[in-house]
C-alpha cells in the first residue's frame, strides 16, 4: 500500500531504531494522556488530594519528558544517516546505469529526485516521531473515554467513524494533486536548466527570450502553483471538517447526550475535557499529514528511479573489477561487427536515427580520423566504440573476445575519452602515482597553461578558464590516464592554429609512437596525412575508408586531405 511506503522504507533501513524511536514516541504520548487523567481526578477530588496523585503526577510527567527527549535524540541519530544513505545508494545506482538510461530520464528528472525527492523523505522522517507521540495522545485519550463511559464512547465513536470516511476521501484526492505537483515541480526544473545552459542564446534574442519566460516557464510555474494552492486548499478542508467535527461531537455531549441519559457530572466534565485536550495533539497530527504524503510521494519517485535504473543497469562487476590490474601499454584490437544501434523504442520506427550496420577495426599503433557532416552518427559511434552504448545487433570485441554486459566496465578501463561536451573535474579523481604531478607539469607545458593552472594534492587551482583553455586541461588528464586507447571528438574545434598544430603534430603522433591506438573526430583535413586512414560516416553508416596513400592519389570533393 502507498500509505505504507514510507514505514516500510523505514523499518528495512534500520528496524531496531524505528522501532525504539516509534516506541518512545507512543510511550510520550501515554504519559500524556495520563497527565490528563491525573489533571482531571486532581480537579475533581480539590483540597482533599492524596500523595499517591502528587507522586504519580510527578513521575508522569518526568516519564513524558525523558521518553519524548528520547524519541528526538533517536530521531536525529537515524534521519541523517538514513537520509544520506539513501542519496548515496541512487547516486550508485545512477552511476552504475547505462547512459542511454539516463539519458532517457533527464537531467530534471534525476536532480529533482537528488535534491527535492530526498528532502522531502528527510522532511517526513523528521515528522514520525511527533507523529507517533501525538497519535498515541489521541487513542490514548480514547481510551481513557470510553473507561468514563462506554455508552457515550459508542456514540462518539459513531460519529468519528463517519468522519473517518470523509477525512480518507479528501486526504486520497489531497494525495493525488500533490503527485501532480511533484510532476509539475520536474517541469519548473527543466526550464530552470534551460536558463542556465541556453542563457547567452536567450540574451541575444528578445522576442526568444520573451516567450521562453511568458509561453514556457511562466505556465509551467503557474501549474507548480495551482496543483500547490490545490493540495493545501484540500488540506485546510480536512482540517476544517475534522474541527467541525469535534465542535459537533462537544456540543452533542454538552446539549444532546444529557436530554436523553443522565451523566454524572464528573463524567461529563472529564469527557469534554479530555476532548479539548486532544484538539492539540490532533491538530499535530493533520498538519504532519502533508509532510508524510509528500516524503510518500517522493519516496515513491526515488523507488522508481531507483528500479528502473536497476532493471537495466549493466555494471555488474564493478565489486570483482581492478582496474589498476590492466597494463597501460599492453597492445589491443578493437573490432565492431555488423554493430547497429537506433535511438528508436522500436527498431522499426522511420524516424529515428539509426547507427549501422559498422564495421570497424582499431589497433595499437593506428591513427585514425573519423569525419562526416552534422547528423552524420559521429557521437553515437563514439559512444559505441568507448562501451557507452551497447550495440542492438552485431558485435563489439575486444582482442576477439566479445564484450558483454560482465565484462564491459573492463572494456571501457581500455579507453581515454575526451567528449565534444566534456566535463572537467577539478580533482584528479582516480589518478593516482609518484610521478602524476611531475608528468602533469610537463603536459600543462606542452600545451602553454602553466601560467593559468598548477597542479597540487592532485587538484587543479582552477577551472575556470576559456572553452579553449579548458579543452587542453582535459587533454592533460586524458594523457594522465596513460590508457591504451584515445579517443577525441571534436577537441581541436576551438583551439587556435598554435595548439591545433601542437595537438596534430606532436601529441598525436606521440600516442602512436607510444603504441596507443588513436581515434579522432575532426573535420580539420589538413591534417589527415598524420593519420593512417581516414573513416567517413554518412547517415549512420561508414560511406569510405581511406588510407593516406589513397588520399594522397585522388581528389575527394568532401576530403581535401594534403599529403606531404
């Protein structure tokens, strides 16, 4: 049951501190219910109160303090490791997915979930206890009524029970618009991202500017706030009626109940009083409602994240994998076979793109250049040939032997990837060795950024840098990998002629020397004699292979390679 989400989730994380804190929790509001209880046979009995009364009122109220201090301190002790365990398990398994996956559910999707999923779960946990306690004041004040009289327990009994049934069909529709608000919430989050990523497009366009805030963000922020105002408008109802409620249920006591039966009036006294007491607790516990629906609700967007990035996650060996077990220079042949790959949830569908069938060989010791047109497949072979994508059909072998969902962390071990939309990590993460600082010192010599960025604790002193600039950082830590394969895509596109000559005549036939296999995506064909062949892709598939001497004997309209 939904309802119970959250309880479940709890008792699974660690069932001995739920447990305690709950227990703790009931036993505080116990003790109040017997505050009460001593409080109205104290009203009853005036002057003439035995000792036992005072004694057991002070030691009620001692075990209401300590009990409810327990509770908070157990609280505060299970929230924040269970919380933190929790963001860090969906950042694994975030991690631990295929990036197709990702991809599919968005950068919005999986941030609302890191961030408001999270703490709003955290929020809700904070709320059990209270909760607890002011439950347990609640039944216990019933019980306590219907030790008064029986008869009109029944009654109010009656009563609440046709409540009941109203508060659940307004609390079920309350439940329901706060999913939507959730949905609506990821929608706002979108076009905040849009903001920040298209935020120079937007400055240069008005008219583009004006309808993205009026016509896109405006009426996704107005629908975040509707299905707001609407799940607290159905709140306030189910506090209005359960309020009406207890009005009715006094008033019936005071006016109706008398008319028909005579009560004595220390019963009648005691009922309403303890009536009046529960108002509060009750009060607690509808306004803590909200909270646990939405830690209900975002517990549920986690769980589904979190299984449907389980259901297909494919790094299954990470636990048995050394990556640092694999030799830097060993000699390796990367082969595609027949390799197709369609963006398409149907593989029939006309209007995806589709990559294939490819063939391919890649070796120790080559450098290839891999050229085509925008849309040409480009990135999408890049992502097949590094282990990203997994093919839908034909075969990706490594050295001969197939690479399969056991073996394709391995894989991608054998691979220094630098992407056209790269990211780069202030840390060397992972890098580790006596010589990296020495060998990266003389990388950032290389290519002329010394002067901009040095290296210590295995920390860059700064990122923040031009396109440019930040390109040859992410070189420098592809060459620290020292892997047996590279791959750039497009990493000379925003270079000056300076370092596009530095990247071309020196660092690339470097790795060739130093028996690395070498793939690069460029359209600069002034280069290509460097290379040992030359790879074209059109619409998805490999259109010609050429070699340097091939190039160097014929005229191509689309590859003006220059042999020298």
């Amino acid at each position: 049951m939904t309802s119970l989400r959250l309880l479940r989730f709890l008792l699974k994380s660690s069932r001995g501190v739920v447990l305690s804190m709950m227990l703790a929790g009931i036993a505080s509001g116990l003790f109040s219910v017997a505050v009460v209880a001593l409080v109205s046979r104290a009203l009853q009995m005036g002057a003439n109160m035995p000792f036992y009364l005072i004694a057991g009122f002070v030691l009620v109220v001692v075990g209401k303090i300590g009990t409810g201090l327990a509770a908070q301190l157990l609280l505060t002790r299970f929230s924040q490791g269970t919380i933190l365990d929790l963001s860090i398990t969906l950042v694994e398994k975030i991690l631990k997915a295929p990036l197709r996956s990702v991809e599919q559910h968005g950068s919005a999707r999986i941030l609302s979930t890191l961030t408001d999923d999270v703490g709003a779960v955290s929020w809700a946990v904070q709320s059990l206890p209270r909760l607890a306690t002011n439950a347990a004041v609640v039944v216990g004040c019933a019980i306590y009524l219907a030790w008064l009289s029986w008869q009109m327990f029944l009654v109010g009994f009656v009563v609440t029970a046709i409540g009941a049934v109203v508060y659940k069909l307004m609390y079920t529709r309350a439940f329901k618009v706060i999913r939507e608000s959730r949905e609506s919430r990821t929608r706002v989050l979108e076009h905040f991202r849009t903001l920040t990523s298209g935020f120079k497009e937007l400055k240069m366009h008005r008219a583009r500017r004006e309808e993205f805030v009026d016509g896109e963000l405006r009426p996704a922020a107005n629908e975040y706030r509707r299905t707001n105002l609407a799940a607290n408008k159905h709140y306030s109802l189910v506090d209005a009626w359960l309020q009406c409620l207890l009005y009715s249920l006094i008033g019936l006591l005071l006016f109706a109940v008398p008319t028909i039966r005579q009560l004595p009036m220390e019963t009648l006294t005691g009922y309403v009083f303890a009536i009046l007491y529960m108002m509060t607790p009750l009060w607690a516990v509808i306004s803590t409602m909200p909270s646990v629906a939405q830690g209900q609700v975002a517990l549920g967007k986690i769980e589904e994240l979190g299984i449907s990035l389980d259901a297909q996650a494919t790094d299954r060996s990470d636990t048995a994998f050394n990556a640092a077990a694999l030799p830097a220079q060993r000699p390796v042949v990367v082969e595609m076979k027949q390799v197709i790959f369609s963006y398409a949830d149907n593989a029939s569908s006309e209007h995806d793109f589709t990559l294939g069938p490819i063939d391919f060989r890649l070796q120790s010791g080559e450098l290839v250049f891999v050229v085509g047109g925008n849309g040409s497949g480009k990135s999408t072979f890049v992502k097949i040939l590094a282990g990203l994508y997994p093919p839908q059909r034909g075969e990706l072998l490594l050295d001969g032997a197939q690479v399969a969902e056991w073996n394709t962390e391995q894989y991608r071990e054998t691979f220094s990837v630098v992407f056209a939309d790269f990211h780069l990590f202030e840390r060397l993460l992972g890098l580790h060795g006596t010589a990296l600082t020495a060998n990266a010192e003389r990388y950032l010599q290389l290519l002329q950024i010394e002067h901009k960025v040095t290296l210590r604790d295995r920390k860059y002193s700064t990122t923040d840098l031009s396109t440019g600039q930040r390109k040859r950082l992410a070189l420098v830590t592809a060459y620290l990998e020292d892997r047996p394969v590279y791959v750039f895509d497009e990493w000379a596109a925003d270079q000056d002629p300076e370092y596009k000559q530095i990247f071309y005549s020196k660092l690339l036939p470097d790795l060739r020397a130093r028996g690395k296999a070498v793939v690069v995506i460029t359209h600069d064909d002034r280069y290509f004699h460097l290379g040992d062949r030359v790879v074209k892709l059109e619409e998805g598939r490999i259109v010609s292979t050429d070699t340097v001497t091939t190039l160097a004997d014929r005229s191509d309209p689309h590859i003006a390679a220059v042999a020298r």
